[in-house]
C-alpha cells in the first residue's frame, strides 16, 4: 500500500488559557522527499491564522502533531467496484460485513482490526458497508450484520454471524491460513 494513506497531520496551538481547536483553513505542508511518498494529499491546519492578531497570545506555540499509522495492517474498505479483486485474492481474505447504525458492529470492528494486525501479510481484511454495497449482500446471502466471510482463492469457505469473541474468529482464520 502507498504511504499516502500512512500520515495524519495535525497542528495544536497553545495559548496562556489552554489548548485552541484548529478553526483555520487547510494549507498544503511540504514535506521532504521520500521514496514511495506522495505528498499531495497531505494538508497542515494551522489554528494561530484563524484568530485576528488581537487575540493571538504572544506566548502562543504552534506545533505539528504527525501519527504514523500501520497502513498495511489496516481494514480496508471493498465497494462493489473494488469486489472482483478482494475475493480474487492470492492470500485468505476476510471480510466484515457492517453498517453505521449498527451497535454489534461497532463492537466487533476493533476485534477485526486487532486480527488484521496481527494475521498481517498471512490474510487480507476487508468491510463492506451493507448500506453502501446492498447488491454484494444480496449475492452472499447477507441477512443479518455483522457477518464475517472468509474466503480463500475466490471461494467462499465460512460465515461468522453477529458479535462473536476474538477467538472464535482467529480460529477460523488458523484454517484457511498456510503455517
């Protein structure tokens, strides 16, 4: 996966009261070259140009906050254009079958994103918002969220249905997976 999606940058100012929320427009922040970097998508948002100089403090600081986050063991989004390529996939795939409005779903999605990273590079997570993709639910049968499928070389091999614990799903996992 590109390092594109692997940044979040942030800036927080501090004034003699306390932290300011960023209230300003996005800028473009440079930053130096690097193999397999594209800058172009990442934006700074400086809050000390949203306040007129009146109220800016002189003791106010503006720093840039940058996260680095594991893209690669990241879920990623399947939509009905990107399907034929998850399930066409060389390595086991998983995939988590959700919706916004769903309570169970928002609590088995920290369980799969635990699995991604720990399964990284030996299977291939993926959700599908059932609201956003209502034809590949109908396709597999999708009833009730959340399900998880599992599919190996293109053929579906199990489902999981509703908020099950970690290991429940890690087992099914050790099956499709080569040790």
């Amino acid at each position: 996966m590109a390092m594109k999606n692997c940044f979040q940058v942030s800036s927080v100012s501090t004034t003699r009261a306390g932290v300011c929320p960023p209230f300003a427009p996005v800028e473009k922040l440079q930053l130096p070259a690097c193999k397999g970097l594209n800058t172009s998508n990442l934006s700074l948002s400086s809050p000390s140009l949203s306040f007129p100089r009146s109220l800016r403090s002189r003791s106010q600081e503006s720093r840039i906050v940058c996260k680095a986050r594991e893209a690669v063991d990241a879920v990623q989004v399947a939509t009905d254009a990107s399907w034929d390529t998850v399930i066409g996939s060389d390595t086991p795939v998983l995939v988590e079958f959700w919706a916004p409005w769903c309570g169970p779903c928002k609590m088995i999605a920290p369980v799969v994103e635990e699995l991604a990273k720990e399964y990284a590079g030996k299977i291939a997570c993926y959700k599908v918002n059932t609201d956003d993709c209502p034809d590949i639910a109908t396709k597999y049968g999708i009833r009730s969220i959340p399900t998880v499928l599992f599919f190996k070389k293109g053929e579906k091999k199990e489902s999981v249905i509703g908020a099950v614990p970690k290991t429940t799903l890690s087992n099914s996992i050790d099956k499709y997976i080569d040790v």
